[in-house]
C-alpha cells in the first residue's frame, strides 16, 4: 500500500479539487479525513463545472473508491442531496462509495448554534460558513455528539439525542420530527457504511490519495485561532482522522495558490484591499465555492509557506492559479514581517502579532502574455518561471505541479509523470 496526501497549505480554496482531480488517475482511492460541507472542491471536466461538499472529488473517476473517514463530520440530508445531484449527472456512488459509521453527524441545532455563535454581540464573528461545523465537532470532544451508526439504533439514539439537548440546556421531548428524519436518512445511508481503517487496509495493492479540506491556517490548533475551522486541516488530521500509519503516506503534496486569498475573518498580512487586490479577484473568479461571498485577495506570503510547509512535512507543491498573474507589470512576494518594528522571518502564533504584522516584499517583474493554454513548463515566460524559481527557493521545496486554468488539462507537470 502506498498512500499520498493533498493538503491546502493557506487558508483554503486553493484549488486542491483541480489537484486531487489531476492525481486521482493514479491512485485507487480518494478519501476526505476531516471537516464537512464548509468545503467547496470546484473541478471542471470538458465544460462541466461540479463542485462537491462532502464527497471525495475523485467520484468523478468512474473506477474509484471514495470514502468519508471517522474526522470527517457529516450533514447526513445534506449528503443525501449531494448524492442524489451527482447521480442526476450520471455519476454512480453504489459499492464503490463509503462512509465510516464513526462519522458525527451535523444536525439542525449544530447549524442554529452556529449562526448564534456568530451573532453575539460585542465578539468579533469567524465568518463561518454557518454549516454547523464548529459546534459539531465542540459535541464530539464533548462527547455529547451524534454518530452515524447510532442512527442505526432507535433506543440509543433517543438516549443520546435527550443527552445532546440536555447538555445545551434544550427541551429534548417534541423532536419526534428530527428522529423520525434520522432513522429515514440512515436508512438510505446504510448501504454505504464500512469501516475505513478496514477498507483501507484491505488491499496491500491499494494507493490511496487523501483529499484535504480548508488549510493549514485554518487549523484548529496551527491556524490563525480563533479564525479557524474546528478540524485538523493538516497532516495530522490525516492519520487521527482516517486510521493509517504516519508511516504509510509517502508524499504529501501542498497546495498554493500563486497569491493568497481568505474568506471569512481574521489577519492576512498581504492582503490587499486596492484595485490590485479587486483584479486578482475579478481574474481568479474569487466568490466562495460554498456560500458565494467574495474573498480577500493579497500576494504570495511566504512566511506563512514556509510555517505550512514545515509543520506538514510538504515533499512537493503545486501552485495554482498562475494564470490569474498576467498581465500585472510586478508581482510581490512577501518573505518578512516587521511586529512592533522587529523583522521576523517567524509566522507569529498569536492573533494580535499576525494582525500587526507588516509585510515586507521582494519584487519581481511580471509578464504580460496569458498562459492558460501552456502545457510545457519551458513554454511559460521567462517573468513566470523567474517567479517559480523565487518560491521554489525561498520555500527549498520543489513545485512540480503548475496550474495555469481550472480544467484537468491545464496542468504543466514537472515531475516523472503525465
Ligand atoms: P478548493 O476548495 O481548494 O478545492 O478550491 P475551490 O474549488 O474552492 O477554488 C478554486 C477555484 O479555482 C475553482 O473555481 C477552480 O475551478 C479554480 N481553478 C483551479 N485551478 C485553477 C487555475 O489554475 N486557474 C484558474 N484560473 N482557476 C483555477
Ligand atoms: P475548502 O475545503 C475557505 C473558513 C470560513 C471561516 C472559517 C471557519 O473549500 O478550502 P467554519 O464554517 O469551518 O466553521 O468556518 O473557515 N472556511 C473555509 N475557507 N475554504 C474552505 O474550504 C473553508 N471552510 C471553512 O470562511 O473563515
Ligand atoms: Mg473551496
């Protein structure tokens, strides 16, 4: 068995979908091991645009298995949809789709409590997706939380829901409609329940390929806490998350974005709130994937990079996006910050020192031609690949992928395959 990972190393929707879509042709199986539907993984395929929430993008490969791990935290009626949509599309989900019966389910409340969360006055809002996902997993750790397989039991799962609600001080009794729509919505989900650490490591012959969700910033305890996702979006969620070795995933790939973007709140140090900012989101398309909210455009941050890429062990990246980059006549990169006048090349690991943080930029020029129909690296522009160089060596990590538009084609491949 071998197994390779896709993990976002910023602050999500850096394009990991168009990555795992691209890698997923060599592997057997794709599988998400964290979060929920707050993601929104976008590929295009000859014209077609789809854009998946819970199920690994790899469905879109007819020969592979994809699998929901026990990190991931599940909205079970919004999977239902989600199934249902994609087989409207002609994709089929039976035998080859599963989920592992330890998953927490999401619930109404878990969405109620979310959007209270956020509106509490005097507190400054996360921005979160409002999927429920923070309260879901704050039931899990505390143990008050709703596994898929509990749904498969009535009696157990009345005790534990009049746990759940008694818990957040609710009335329990009068849910008749909630319980009768989990038993209805296990139900159809039960054909797809298997073990994942077994279907994992059923087959010494499998590669499996993992499919991040969010990023590295975003992680509960590595990110910009509190605006954070409440997973572990690095590579230590991988094995938590989905029953495997450390020792069985043999590369793990991080994904960037050219620039840097950011939904929701909190500090981005390059962010840039002018009309070069407003041409990067108006030439990447940067509208949220899952809630359509127009996201914070700044310049590669390389002190952030270096951080992800450190505290995921990253063997190889992929930049994508590099398309949206013609046409600007110099691209910035930032490889310090200056906190309270000192510079540092140190990504700071509380809020208020990243929220002071100047960025310090090395400039490099920029080209003018568009590159979305180059597929030989030697083919970009010289600028391009002058700026490929730069990240390569101030991150000491080879980009051996490049993405120059959204469909699997637009892809230049550096390393061994094509
Ligand atoms: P994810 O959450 O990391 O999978 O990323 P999203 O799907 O939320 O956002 C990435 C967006 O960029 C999607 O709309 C993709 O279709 C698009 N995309 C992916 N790669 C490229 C690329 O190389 N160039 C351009 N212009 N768009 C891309
Ligand atoms: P993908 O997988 C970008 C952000 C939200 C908010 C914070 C917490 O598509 O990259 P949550 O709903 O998770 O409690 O929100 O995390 N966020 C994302 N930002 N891409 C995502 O997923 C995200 N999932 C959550 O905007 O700032
Ligand atoms: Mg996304």
């Amino acid at each position: 068995m071998s197994a390779t990972a896709v993990l976002g190393c910023a602050w999500g929707d850096e394009a990991k979908a168009k990555i795992v879509d691209v890698l997923a042709r060599e592997h057997d199986m794709v599988i998400r091991f964290q979060g929920g539907n707050n993601a929104g993984h976008t590929i295009w395929l000859k014209g077609q645009k789809y854009v998946f929430h819970l199920v690994p993008a790899g469905i879109l490969y007819p020969d592979k298995i994809c699998a929901l791990a026990s990190g991931v935290v599940v909205d079970p009626f919004f999977l239902i949809e989600e199934i249902a949509n994609l087989e409207s599309m002609g994709i089929r989900f039976s035998n080859r789709f599963f989920i592992d019966p330890r998953v927490n389910l999401v619930l109404p409340l878990h969405r109620e409590l979310d959007a209270k969360s956020e509106a509490v006055t005097g507190r400054e809002a996360v921005g979160t997706t409002r999927k429920g996902i923070g309260p879901c997993y704050s039931d899990l750790v505390a143990r008050v939380g709703i596994r898929l397989e509990d749904a498969f039991h009535e009696n157990y799962l009345l005790r534990r829901l009049n746990d759940l609600y008694s818990h957040h001080n609710l009335e329990f009794t009068g849910q008749n409609e909630l319980v009768r729509d989990l038993l209805a919505v296990a139900k159809k989900l039960k054909p797809f329940v298997k073990q994942v650490p077994y279907l994992i490591h059923s087959s010494s012959q499998k590669k499996i390929l993992f499919e991040g969700a969010q990023g590295s910033l975003l992680d509960i305890y590595y990110g910009t806490y509190p605006f954070v996702t409440s997973s572990h979006t690095s590579a230590g969620g991988i094995f938590t998350g989905s029953g495997i070795s450390p020792f069985l995933v043999d590369h793990i790939w991080g994904v960037f974005k050219s620039y840097y973007t950011r939904v929701g709140n909190g500090p981005f140090p390059t962010e840039l709130r002018d009309r070069v900012g407003d041409r990067i989101r108006e030439r990447g398309r940067e509208y949220g994937s899952t809630t359509g909210r127009p996201r914070r455009c700044g310049w590669f941050d390389a002190v952030a990079a270096r951080y992800t890429c450190m505290i995921n062990g990253i063997n190889e990246i992929a930049l994508t996006l590099l398309d949206v980059l013609s046409g600007f006549p110099r691209i910035m990169i930032c490889t310090k910050y200056k906190i309270n006048g000192k510079l540092t090349e140190e990504f700071p690991s509380h809020v208020n020192d990243l929220q002071a943080a100047e960025a310090i930029y090395e400039e490099l020029a920029g080209w003018q031609e568009e590159i979305s129909g180059i597929t030989d690296y030697q083919d970009l522009p010289g600028a391009a690949r002058n700026y490929i160089n730069f990240l390569e060596e101030t991150l000491q990590i080879k980009i051996g992928i490049i993405s120059v538009g959204p469909d699997r084609v637009q892809t230049i491949f550096r390393t061994g395959f094509k």
